[in-house]
C-alpha cells in the first residue's frame, strides 16, 4: 500500500498511535508518508519506506488564525501526486478528516493523480475521543465534522464504547465503525524491578502513585490531587504527574490547598516509561477516556490503575483484577480504595502481575494485522 497518514505530532495518544501503527506498516514493507505541522515525538523515519512532510502553515498578515485545514490539503494533494498515494489514513477527525475530503475532491474533480492512482485515492479515519465526545459535537464544528466522517471509506475506533457513541452523535449505521484497539510496545514499557527512578522519586521508600496526562479538563486533574490526599494521610506517598497542559496549575493549587504539595513531583512531558516503571498505582479517573492508552502503558509496566467505569477505560482494565474501577457517581473515594491497595501487598502484587498479563493482549502485531486487513479491504472494495 501507498499511504498518507495524518496527526498531530504532539505528545498525545492519537499521535502515538498514528505514528507507531505507520512504523510498523513501513516495516511490513508499505510506503506510508506521515503528514504533520511538526515532526511527531515518537516518529522515527531512520527507516526504509517511511517518510515525513510537514505542513507549511500560511503566515499572511490578513489571517488572524492560520487556515491550517486549508494548508493540509493541499498539502495532502502534492503528496498524492507525488507518491501515488492510495490511502489518506486520518488519525482525530479534526480536521483531518476535513482537509482529506477536501484534497480527494480536488484530485477527483481535475482527475489529477490518476496516473499514479488509478482508481483515486481512498479515506480512512480512526476516531480517537474527544473528536467524538467534546470538540466534535461543538457547534462550531460539528456539521462539517459529522459531513467528513459520513465520506470516509473506513472509519475506525479505540473501543467499542467510542464506536457506539459515533453511531448515537454523528449518525453513523451501526456496525461501521471498526473498534481495532491501541496496542502498547511490550518490550519498552515492562517491568522494571530495579526502577533507577523510584530512588529519586521516593528516597524515603514512599508509594507513588502517578498521573500522565494532557492536562485537560476531562482528566479531572482534582480526583487525582484529592485520592492522593487521602492516600498521604494514610501513609508516605509521593504523586508523580507527568505531562502538560492547562489544568497543571489547578493540581498544584490544590495540592497547597490540602496539605500535600511538597510530595508532588511536577516533572512536565518526559518518556514516561522509567517514571511507570518506578510507580505503585496509576490514577485515571477521566470523566471518560475513549480507550486510555495511558492506563495501558502502565499496566504493560507491571502498574494497576484506578478510575473510573466510563467510556472505554473498562476494555483495557480490568476491575478488581487489573485495577479498581468506581461505577460512575458513587460515592467510594478513589483515594481510600487506592489506600486500601497499598496496604495490601499480597493483593498489590497479583494485581501488578495481572496488569502485566492483562497488557500482553495489547501486543502491536495482531492489533496492527487488523489495521492492515481493514486498510487493504478498504482499498480492494
Ligand atoms: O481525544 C483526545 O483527547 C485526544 C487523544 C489524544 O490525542 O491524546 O486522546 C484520545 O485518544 C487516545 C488514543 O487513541 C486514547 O487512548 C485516549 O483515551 C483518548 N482520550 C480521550 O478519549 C479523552
């Protein structure tokens, strides 16, 4: 296959997918372009049949808000042509599924790139969460959203859960969405018995617990901050938050607020893999996370993770086995089941086995097979 793959660079889950899914399509011997404003952070193109093109984002006076979607367009058109391209593979739909529509209906209309592509060139999109639960459905956004995703070829989803709420909000028939889920790379995050890290996190031989995230409001930065306060008076603990963004402050206040913020590390966006390998428990109570590739991160680290039963969280961990998940709305404090845990090792350790166990049914070859599978049907139909 010849194909565009579309994300954002940053540190986010749908880059990370979009990224390691196109290293190991290039490795299967396919020719993937992946098409940015940025390099993205786990793209490694020091490798055969993978390259990366940025997107030239227009500067003019005029413009009070670049028109990136216009700039990707086109150009997903050079790259089309250039290439040969079959197969423009959106990762979040906005706006990529947008500007994909748009540059397959320039191509399709001067029948340009039909040397190279014969049979014009196919859209596939793997929704990946808030371009379905939040920003999709916003006024703003969600008539031309809901008009890309109906054009699209092949749509894909993290989750069941994600693939239904498709169906309820943007009107998709049921059984469209494809739910492949994420798969974790098994041999960079593993346990780590030594876990240089834990002496500088916990010199004292605190538990730590820890939080990755973008720091949005959906990942209800202050359960995390409260569970951890609980846990402090319980027994010496440390809460590691890893990552950025904007409600970073409001944890930090907060931690000053109840007492706790000098057993707080703040170490902003870091390869989380050494920090996972060094922590206790991972505390993700999203108001809903579509799949939580996160979560799978740690429980691949040998780390059980508590949140909440909402969205896909509970299709990636297991409650009371591979974690502890609350039902929505009860009234169970994170903070004192996560005390509980701890202080019972013999139950702490079965369960960091079983995360481990539970996150080896995330291997990337049978999750990438099925991503091939649907890529190639997608192209044959
Ligand atoms: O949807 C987002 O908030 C962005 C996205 C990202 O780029 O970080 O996160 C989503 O995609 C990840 C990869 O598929 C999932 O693991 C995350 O659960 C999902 N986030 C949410 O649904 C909040």
């Amino acid at each position: 296959m010849r194909l565009a793959v579309v994300c954002y660079p940053t540190f986010g889950g749908s880059g990370v997918v979009a990224t390691e899914l196109a290293m190991h399509l290039a490795d299967r011997g396919h020719q993937v372009h992946v098409i940015s404003y940025d390099q993205p952070v786990r793209l490694d193109t020091l490798r055969p049949n993978l390259w990366f093109h940025s997107v030239d984002i227009g500067t003019y006076p005029l413009f009070r808000h670049p028109p990136y979607t216009l700039n990707l367009s086109n150009k997903l058109i050079e790259v089309v042509e250039e290439h040969g391209v079959e197969l423009i593979h959106s990762h979040y739909a906005i706006p990529h599924a947008v500007s994909a529509w748009q540059a397959r209906e320039v191509l399709r209309s001067s029948n340009r790139g039909s040397a190279a592509c014969p049979r014009g060139v196919k859209l596939a999109c793997t929704l990946h969460g808030t371009d379905i639960t939040l920003v999709g459905r916003e006024r703003g956004f969600y008539e031309l959203t809901r008009f890309a995703i109906q054009r699209q070829d092949l749509l894909t989803a993290p989750s069941t859960w994600l693939a239904t709420e498709t169906d309820k909000h943007f009107g998709t028939a049921p059984g469209t969405v494809l739910a492949i889920p994420n798969f974790v790379e098994l041999e960079r995050f593993r346990p780590d018995p030594a876990a240089p890290a834990r002496a500088l996190l916990a010199p004292q031989g605190q538990a730590v617990l820890t939080h990755v995230s973008n720091f949005r409001p959906v990942k209800r930065v202050e359960e995390v901050v409260a569970a951890f306060a609980v846990v402090r008076r319980r027994m010496p603990a440390v809460l590691v938050l890893v990552g950025d963004g904007p409600e970073l402050p409001k944890a930090e206040q907060m931690a000053r607020e109840l007492g706790v913020r000098d057993d707080v590390r703040v170490l902003g966006n870091q390869p989380p893999e050494p920090i996972l390998q060094a922590s206790d428990l991972f505390l993700l109570p999203s108001v809903a996370e579509s799949f939580g590739l996160a979560a799978l991160e740690a429980m691949a680290c040998g780390v059980p993770v508590l949140g909440y039963q909402a969205g896909g969280l509970p299709e990636v961990v297991e409650d009371g086995v591979t974690g502890l998940l609350c039902p929505e709305g009860s009234s169970i404090c994170l903070g004192t089941l996560a005390a509980n845990l701890l202080a019972d090792k013999p139950r702490h350790k079965a369960m960091c086995v079983a995360a481990r166990a539970q996150a080896e049914l995330f291997a990337p070859r049978p999750i990438v097979d099925q991503y091939e599978q649907a890529l190639l049907r997608c192209l044959s139909d």
